[in-house]
C-alpha cells in the first residue's frame, strides 16, 4: 500500500515549522495541513525548465506571419482605448504610451 501523505492540524504545524518542511524537503510528499475545517497542502515545487519545447524558429514564424496585422489601425485610437479599459479596474501602473 503507498505511502499516505502526513495530515496534521495547525498547531502542530506552527509548532513544527522547521521540521514539517524538512520531512517535505526529504521525502518529496506532501504534508497536509488542516485550519478552520479547511485543508491545505505543502509540497515542494519541482523546478520547471521555462524554455523547454521552445523552438525560435517557429516563434520567428509566428512573428512573421503577426507582421502587418495592426496596419490601417489607428494606433492613437487603440491606445486610447486600451488605457480607458485598463483605468476601469485593472491594476497597471503605467497607461501606454505611443
């Protein structure tokens, strides 16, 4: 039978804090954490390789083919109104500029 992941409540884990993530660290399982009838789950992040599968020459395609899809567009205008949808409840700190 496989081994079950640990569950414990949050005392234990505020208690143990070192030791919870060095049992995560070691045995790669994860620990779960339960706080107001909720369940959390800590487990140790594989590091992920961003640029695997990533292939130039089909990105420099695919910017090829994107080449020209704004002509004819009124670029103050777009702006214009990519600021306005931003400045309704988004949170970018710099409007675009030309």
């Amino acid at each position: 039978m496989a081994n079950q992941p640990e569950r414990m409540n949050f005392e234990q884990f505020r208690m143990h804090l070192q030791q919870v993530f060095e049992q995560v660290r070691a045995s790669n399982q994860p620990v779960f954490v339960e706080r107001n009838g909720e369940t959390y789950r800590l487990e140790k992040e594989e590091p992920q390789d961003i640029w695997e599968g990533y292939d130039p020459e089909r990105a420099r395609e695919a910017l090829a083919q994107a080449a020209g899809a704004l002509a004819g567009v009124d670029t103050e205008e777009l702006l214009a109104d990519i600021n306005a949808q931003r400045a309704q409840g988004g949170t970018h700190p710099k409007a675009l500029s030309e």
